[in-house]
C-alpha cells in the first residue's frame, strides 16, 4: 500500500487538493500497478512561520505565492 506524505504551505483551497490527490493517486496506479483504493494520500497544511530555509522563517520572506501557482 502505497502512502505518500505532502507537506506544504496552508492556502490550497479543497478542489486544489482534489485534483492534487487524484494526479498521485493516477501516478501511483500506473507506475506502480496499485489498486486506487490501496493509495493513502496525507496531507499537511503548514502555516509559513512553521516552516523554515536558509535559517529563516518562511513568514519573513516575501510574499506567499498565490493559491493557483505555488
């Protein structure tokens, strides 16, 4: 059973995730032989001041992407 962890920045709105879960789901059954229903998708929103690179937080860096292209 195949699961896959995505992390990413809280602000996809639930048709994002959606189709999101859908394309690794697809990917998964034709790359792997599964079963849809064997697919475990999780997913974790996380908010930008939890989230840090180059020792800085997320939050202090420029402005957040919009919803539909990041």
């Amino acid at each position: 059973m195949p699961t896959i962890r995505v992390e990413m920045f809280e602000g996809r709105t639930p048709d994002q995730k959606r189709a999101l879960v859908a394309a690794l789901t697809d990917a998964c059954v034709r790359t792997l032989g599964s079963s849809p229903d064997s697919v475990q998708v999780l997913l974790f929103d996380i908010a930008r001041q939890n989230w840090a690179a180059g020792g800085s937080l997320w939050s202090d860096k420029s402005a957040p992407p919009k919803p539909d292209g990041g």
